[in-house]
C-alpha cells in the first residue's frame, strides 16, 4: 500500500518511506543525541560569552571536549564528582553565568540529586543540566548506566523543566531554547544513535507538544527515542488493519502541554503513552494524571515496568523490555478495545463531555 504523506507533519519524506521497511534503522541516517548536544553547545559557545560547560570525567563519551578545546577558560572538568559539579554550576549562576553541567543521567538525576534538588531547584537558579545515556538507551552499558528512573525524579522536583528530544535537530533546538530559558532545564539525550527525523522547519517550544502524524482512532504520545518507535506502530496499523493513529511528539514532559493532549483525547478517545522510562511517575503518569482528572478515557502505557534491565545491543534491549514498535500497536489494538467498550456503557459518554 501507498503511504500517505499527507498525514506527517515535520517528518522527513525519506524517514516516511521507511517506516514499513525491516531495515530502517540501518539505512536512514542517525545520530546520538548526545553529540548534538554537544554541536550545538559549541555553537553557542561561539555566539554567548556566558556559555560554560562542567563536565564530570565523560567529556570525550559526550563531545564536550571539543567545547574545551575551544574555550579552555570556559570549560571546567570536575572529574568523577558530579556532586561537586552541580554545586559550582549554581555557584557559576549566581554570577550571571549559563552553565551546562553535563554528564551521564544516572549520575545527574541520582547521585547529585542532593545538589540538584537543594542547590539549584530550591533558589531556581539558571543551569541546565545536560544528562546523557538516559533511560536504557545506554543498553550495552548495563544497569548501572541505564537511567530508566531519570525523567520521573526530575519532573518531580518542584520547579523543574524536563525535556527529552527524539532526534538531532529537535536535540539541537532544545540546547538553544534550554540556554534562553530562565530556570533550571533538565535535558536528556540518548547514548546510542537515533534516526534524524525532522527537518529544520519542525516549531520546537518548550512545553508545546506537536502532532507528527494525523489520526482519529486513537493518539499515541511519545518522547525521545521512542518517537520513531510511535511513527512505525502507526503506519503498519494504518497498512494492515486500517487503523488511524495521530503520533504527538511530547518532547517536553514538564511542563506538560495540556491542551494539546487534551484535544488529542477528547478527538480520539483512547490514549497511548510511550516512553523509554519507568511507567511510575514520568510521560504516562503525567498524561494520566491530567486525564482521569479531566477526561478520563481508555489509556495504556508502555514504558519500562518494575524491573531493572540487562546489557545488550539497545534495539534488542529495548524490544526486550517492551518498547518498540509490535509493543505500541498491541497497546493500540489493547485500548481501541477498551474503548468500543467503554463508550459503549449507558451515560458514560455524557458523564465525560
């Protein structure tokens, strides 16, 4: 069958004609989004004096090492000590300072979360916590570099800005929006290379969701590196059981744009979440939060369950943990179910509306 390009907003052409191929992670162009971080942190370096980067001994795994060899007095290397890290990048505020304090997000989110709660969220000051290896995209590394509890401690935090960018371009954005956002942003990159999805037009705003495929049947909203996960899930529902489901890349998951899943919920009436991140407390407990409070509607989530994960090539990491694509549409299929019945029930639709 013909796709319709008609229905994809931002969307590569090329990324569209192979959302139906087996091979499509090994022919499209990809890139981790670490090292766009890490491009685009050396662009801003150039335009704004008050860019410093604090690195914690994985400048080399992350990229910023080419931010210090550019601007040796604006780089400052701590070494294994990210608690001491986080520290001076609010001491380094203080002064007027942007500080993007990087390293890998089990380190950010757990280790300095003392320093990340009590010495930047607490006073709201101006660092952007740069968190690479996040959720378990870092699959070859194991459990203690896996940081599927990443998004749901920081979208915790009182105050906090938690963005998680599916691709480079969209990654690159973020840097730029992160750096003229006053407040702290947590931001949170893949270790393993993703496929580039979006061409420079895609409208990146923080806090503003953007619907990336049409769809009346159901909404499918995703984040990072499972929104090309969402893209194939609902093409293949489309070709082979007629299914329509609008895809909502949620690159930022605090604050929520509740108007947009919302909207998404009340045009569709069932609602799928997909996240590589623990299903307690992140994107999914986000959206379900709002909706049993406003409309409460069939909903599934996928994401990482109770369980820690293992090594392994992340394709085969994630697919075993539950989060690609035959996962997504079998929690289609799961809530369209659900919802037929659900609308179904005597004075149930007008209790909602």
């Amino acid at each position: 069958m013909t796709i319709n390009h008609a229905l994809y907003h931002y969307v590569r052409p090329e990324v569209v004609d192979k959302l139906t191929s087996d091979d499509l992670f090994k022919t499209l162009p990809s890139q981790a989004t670490r090292y766009a971080y890490a491009e685009a942190i050396l662009e801003l370096g150039e335009k704004d004096p008050r860019i410093v980067v604090l690195d914690a001994d994985v400048s080399k795994s992350i990229g910023t090492n080419k931010f210090a060899e550019k601007f040796p007095d604006r780089s400052f290397n701590f070494g294994i000590a990210e608690q001491n890290m986080m520290a001076a990048a609010a001491g380094m505020a203080t002064t007027g300072l942007i500080p993007f304090a990087s390293t890998y997000a089990v380190f950010a989110s757990m280790r300095a979360l003392d320093q990340v709660r009590n010495s930047i969220h607490y006073p709201h000051l101006n660092v952007k916590i740069a968190a690479s290896h996040s959720g378990i995209t870092p699959g070859p590394d194991g459990v203690t570099h896996q940081a599927q509890e990443d998004i749901s401690i920081m979208r915790a935090l009182a105050g906090s800005c938690v963005i998680a960018p599916a691709d480079s371009p969209t990654t690159k954005q973020a840097v730029y929006a992160a750096a003229a956002y006053e407040g702290p942003v947590y931001l949170s990159f893949t270790r393993d290379p993703v496929p580039i999805l979006f061409d420079e037009s895609f409208p990146f705003e923080i806090g503003k969701a953007v619907t990336i495929r049409d769809g009346d049947d159901v909404a499918v909203i995703a984040m990072r590196d499972l929104v090309i996960q969402a893209l194939i899930a609902a093409e293949r529902l489309a070709q082979e059981e007629g299914i329509q489901a609008r895809v909502i890349y949620c690159h930022t998951i605090k604050p929520l744009d509740t108007e947009a899943v919302l909207q998404a919920a009340q045009e569709t009436g069932a609602v799928v979440v997909a996240e590589n991140n623990v299903t307690f407390g992140g994107l999914g407990s986000a959206v379900a939060e709002l909706l049993v409070a406003n409309y409460p509607i069939p909903m599934r989530q996928i994401g990482v369950k109770d369980t820690f994960a293992e090594s392994g090539p992340y394709l085969e990491v994630i697919h075993k943990y539950g989060l690609t694509a035959p996962h997504i549409a079998n929690a289609v299929r799961e809530v369209l179910a659900h919802k037929a019945r659900f609308f179904k029930q005597p004075n149930l639709s007008a209790a909602i509306v």
